[in-house]
C-alpha cells in the first residue's frame, strides 16, 4: 500500500497549461500529495521551445515546494541541451508523435500500427540515450483514432517494452488521463523490477492531481512506495533548506 502519493506529471500556463504553477500546488496540498511540474519541452509555441522560456519556467518554479520537470516531445526535436536539462529534478519522456504522424491529429485514419509502434521503442531508446530521461509517460498511448484497437499491443510488444525501460533504467508512468498501460503490461513491469511513477497528466482544474487510474492500477499491483521513481533518490529539496520556509505539500 502506498503511504506517499506524488503526481509527477502536471502541466501549467507555462505550456498547455490552464492553472498557474501556484494553483498546481494548492491541489496538490489539499489533496496531500506532492507534485512535480513537467511542463512540455518541445518544438511549437505551447510548449517550451526555447532557452528563454525554460529560463522563465524555471524562475517562475525554483522557490516553491515541488520537484522541477519537464516532459520532452520524444519525436520530435528538443530544444534544450541535456547539459540545461540537467538543472530539472526529473524528466518525463512522452511519444506524442512519430514521423509525420502526430497523435493527437483527428485527420489521421490510416496508419501501419505495428510499424508505428516498432518506431515508437526506438525513438525511445535514442533519445534515452541522449536525454536520460527518468520517466516514460502514458506507455502505449496511441494515435487519437487508434486507441481502441487494444490488439495492436501485443504481449510481444509489452516485452520489448520492458526489456527497453530496464535498458534504459525508465519508470513506467500510470496515467490516469490515458487509462495505460493495462494491467498485463503493468504486471510485466513489476515482474521485470521496474519502477512506477503516478500521473494525472493534469492541464485544468478539473483532471489535476485526479489519480483515480493510477492508485486503482497501483492497488492491483500491491505497489509500496519503494516501488516507486522518486526524484532526488527520495529527497525533499524544499525541506532541507532550512531557510526556505517552505512546507510540505
């Protein structure tokens, strides 16, 4: 049983965001989780596409009570150096995109999904390789008019899936925006030694910090907290600066 609850992936004004980083704290502490910001990192002028407005990013975050992050657009270019990516507690890896097939592009009705799903794993072993991102976000998500077709992930693909993340010393993301991964390849993971982050992958009030998926798959999975990615190996930077002031969220 889960005694700490961290929703690591959220997302503010400073990307697609609808609430400040102010108010993403204020949910997160009524709650009693603790909450990471992961604001996306990406090409395009909703996410952070530029040293300029990472800087602001991290400005407008550095002195409030959460873990600092980013989520980086996998298939496409970051604009970011892994050296400045450094300066973040964690990153998040999201496929949100491969080729010229974007996910969530309504116009998109045909597509090879076997092929789309091999290239999915290797875009993620290269830029883990570049990145060393320590968080692999809504695994299995698929294009937008592709998401039923649940027979596309096969047993053989969760296995690539999980020898990849070993490789690459990934946390599996359960997302409670995405409803992924099931149970079969959540399983896999566990059985695999893997790590566990939770996600709401919150934009508005509505859906942030709203982890009901992610606990109700953590509950089936008999999850402790040790079996969770913590950023900083488990620290608080907030509490041990002791003149910060800050409190717990």
């Amino acid at each position: 049983m889960l005694k700490t609850i961290a929703d690591l992936h959220t997302h503010t004004v400073f990307s697609d965001g609808r609430l400040s980083p102010q108010e993403v704290l204020r949910i997160a502490a009524d709650k009693g989780y603790r909450v990471g910001l992961a604001d996306h990192c990406g090409p395009g002028n909703f996410q952070l596409d530029s040293r300029d407005r990472f800087e602001k990013y991290l400005s407008a975050i550095q002195d409030l009570p959460v873990y600092r992050a980013v989520e980086l657009d996998l298939g496409r270019e970051i604009p970011i150096s892994p050296e400045e990516l450094k300066r973040c507690h964690y990153l998040i890896g999201g496929v949100h995109s491969v080729g010229t097939a974007d996910f969530f592009d309504p116009r998109i009705t045909e597509i090879d999904l076997p092929l789309l799903l091999d290239e999915m794993l290797e875009i993620i072993g290269l830029q883990s390789q570049k990145y060393s991102f320590d968080i692999l976000a809504h695994p299995g998500l698929l294009p937008c008019n592709f998401r039923e077709q649940k027979d596309a992930i096969t047993g053989g693909w969760r296995m690539k899936l999980v020898e990849l993340a070993l490789k690459c010393n990934l946390a599996i993301e359960l997302s409670s925006r995405w409803l992924v991964p099931d149970l079969k390849l959540a399983s896999m993971a566990k059985e695999a030694g893997l790590k566990f982050s939770l996600g709401s992958d919150g934009h508005d009030a509505d859906k942030m910090c709203r982890l009901d998926y992610s606990l109700e798959l953590a509950g089936k999975l008999e999850l402790a907290d040790r079996d969770l990615f913590w950023p900083l190996n488990g620290a608080i930077p907030w509490q041990t600066n002791p003149g910060s002031g800050h409190p717990s969220p």
